[in-house]
C-alpha cells in the first residue's frame, strides 16, 4: 500500500519535472542555472505557474492546435493580417471588437444573406451593486444587442427582469450567467475587471467587517 | 508518506490543468466528438475569423449553434443537409464542403475545448464561493 503511494507520488514529481522543464525550454532558451550546491531541489523554478502568452495571435501553422502537416493549414489567414488598423485591447483577441463596430471599420452581417439588415439595438444600462470593495458592475443593452439577439440571453440566461438573477464572480468564472460568453467576447483577467465592475463607489463606501473580526478576542 | 503522496497526486493534477497550448487564437474552438473515431483530424472553428463577417445572432440564433463547445454533436450528414457550418459552407455564402482539410485542420488527439477560456487558464481547477445567502 504504502509503496504505491510512494510509486505514484515519484511519478507525478517526475512528470511536473519533465513539464515544467519542456515549458521552461519552450519559453525561452534559457542558461542552465545550477545551483552552486548541486543539491536543491529543482522544483524551485521562479514561475511554477505562471502562464505567459508567449506569442501573441500566433498563425495557425505555430498556434500549437493547428497540424502543419495538413495543406489547409497553410491556407488559413493569420489572425494579424486581420486585425491590422483595428483598435486594440488589452486581452482576448487583443482586439477592441466593439469599438470596431463603433467606429464603422467592421460591419459583420446581422443577417445570413441580406448585408443590409439593421441590427435591433437597445440602449438601457443595469447597473448591480456589488457587495465588495469593487466598483459596481453596469451592464449595457448596446454592445450586446449589436452582436446578438435578445433570444440568445433572455429567458434563458437571464430572466428580463431587473435584480430577478442571482449573479455572483464565482458563477461568472464557472461559465455560468455572464460568463457563457467570457470564452469568446473578453476572458476576465485583471485587466478586464473593470470593463464590467465601471461605476465607482460612493465615496464614503466602506467594506463591510466580516463577524469574525468583530468578534476577534486577539484584537 | 501519505502527505508526499497527496502532494504528488496534486501537482500531477495541477500540471494536467496546465494549457496545452497558451498560443492559440482567443475563442478557435476544437471539435473533436466523432473525427478522430473516424480517421478525421478534428475541426478548428476560428470564432474571429467569422465575427468579422458575422454578427453572433446569425449562427447562435438563426442557426441554432448552442453556446458549448461539441454541444451541438455536428456531422457531416448534417452538414451536408445546410445545418451548422453547412448553412454556409454550401459553396454559395462560403466555400463548399469539399475543402475538408480547411476545417479539419487541427492536431490529431486534441479533445474538443475553447482557446483561452479563463476556465482554461485557472491554476486551480474552480474557485467557489462560500454558500452565504446574499443580505
């Protein structure tokens, strides 16, 4: 029993090893750093988590799902050649979608077939009070209505109906509510936050004391 | 012992949950339900690719596409019969479905999944929050 344990933790060691050593040397060709004691362990790499996009909008030959084996993935356009002279983003596709619908320089089709469909716009803000030290979060109709169609939210997603949804960071990041779609419009990462969390608190807005500290004999 | 073992057993797991491949586009999705099975590469759909040229409602409304990634179970037969990638991929709005290596272009093996989902990017698997009713 007790040797299995043994066997299988030596050989997840050695897979982290063997895994983070590959994705050491795929980042950068690093120096070898040896210790001066020979003997430390190697796990104590300065990242053991950190994930880095390497390359960003890499084309399809070099994106690492891509086989460059098969013909047609040489014929696929790289994502660059695309988006040069839209604004830019900070995350996702490093492109400013929305913006780029605003500014006249896409003009995606609302309709299978007829370019000229008009999409069914609505400009109405919900803003959500949100019980943390962040800024409050504002939803707006408008992005959303430009790109999708009230059906594709409302009733399923979110009932049409002010504070009727229980929307919460921890469902977001589930892929639940908001975040069915943080896979395809933005990804939430720091940078992201404050697309959603917009509205400043009042100034006078204090977090609220967790029990626990108010309770706490040691203060 | 059985600490080390844990230990172990958990960094195998974290570095399961790594990316594979930190540099595809935002948002291509991998579909890979029945390809491989039937000696096929799986099908890389390039969401930026088409949301220049179409507007979400068009392909999650209109045609019907749900929002998960090989949760729509897509085949050729269907394909073939206008449904999915076939509505336009039809040689008439798109080019026509002859062209299988532009769609079944990506790296044999690889499970169906969204690039660059924050999901896909966690360091630990969920995070969820304490079940306090909200006041």
């Amino acid at each position: 029993m007790k040797t299995k344990y043994f066997f299988l933790s030596v050989l997840a060691m050695t897979t982290l090893l063997v895994v983070g050593f590959n994705a050491q040397a795929a980042q950068a060709p690093l120096k070898e750093v040896k210790s001066a004691k020979g003997k430390v362990s190697g796990a104590n790499i300065f990242n053991r988590l950190l994930k880095k996009d390497e390359q960003r909008n890499a084309a399809p030959a070099e994106d690492g799902i891509h086989d460059s084996a098969n013909d047609g993935t040489h014929v696929l356009q790289p994502p660059l050649i695309a988006y040069d002279g839209l604004p830019t983003s900070e995350f996702g596709n490093y492109v400013d979608w929305v913006k780029s619908l605003d500014d006249g320089l896409l003009k995606p089709r609302y309709d299978l077939i007829d370019p000229t469909v008009e999409p069914l716009v609505m400009d109405l803000d919900i803003v959500r009070e949100v019980k943390a030290s962040m800024p409050d979060v504002v939803f707006p109709h408008k992005p959303h209505t430009q790109w999708l169609h009230c059906s594709n939210c409302h009733p399923k997603i979110f009932i049409p109906q002010r504070k009727a949804n229980v929307i919460s960071m921890s469902a977001i990041l589930l892929g639940q509510k908001c975040g069915v779609c943080r896979k395809v419009s933005f990804p939430i990462t720091t940078k992201s936050c404050t697309k959603c969390h917009s509205k400043p608190k009042p100034a006078d807005w204090k977090p609220p004391k967790s029990e626990a500290s108010l309770t706490n004999p040691w203060r | 012992m059985f600490k080390s073992a844990m230990v172990g057993l958990l960094s195998m797991f974290a570095v399961l949950m790594l990316p594979q491949a930190a540099q595809a586009e935002y948002a291509d999705v991998v579909i890979n339900n029945y390809a491989d099975a039937a000696g096929m590469r799986p099908v890389v759909f390039p969401h930026w690719y088409h949301r220049i040229r179409f507007r979400c409602k068009v392909c999650h409304a209109d045609l019907g596409f749900k929002f998960k990634a090989g949760g729509n179970k897509i085949t050729m037969a269907k394909i073939i019969d206008g449904k999915f990638c076939g509505a336009c991929h039809n040689g008439e709005i798109s080019w026509s479905v002859e062209n299988c290596g532009m769609c079944h272009s990506g790296v044999p093996g690889m499970p169906t999944q969204i690039h660059g989902s924050t999901v896909q990017r966690l360091v630990a698997p969920t995070y969820k929050s304490l079940d306090k009713p909200a006041k």
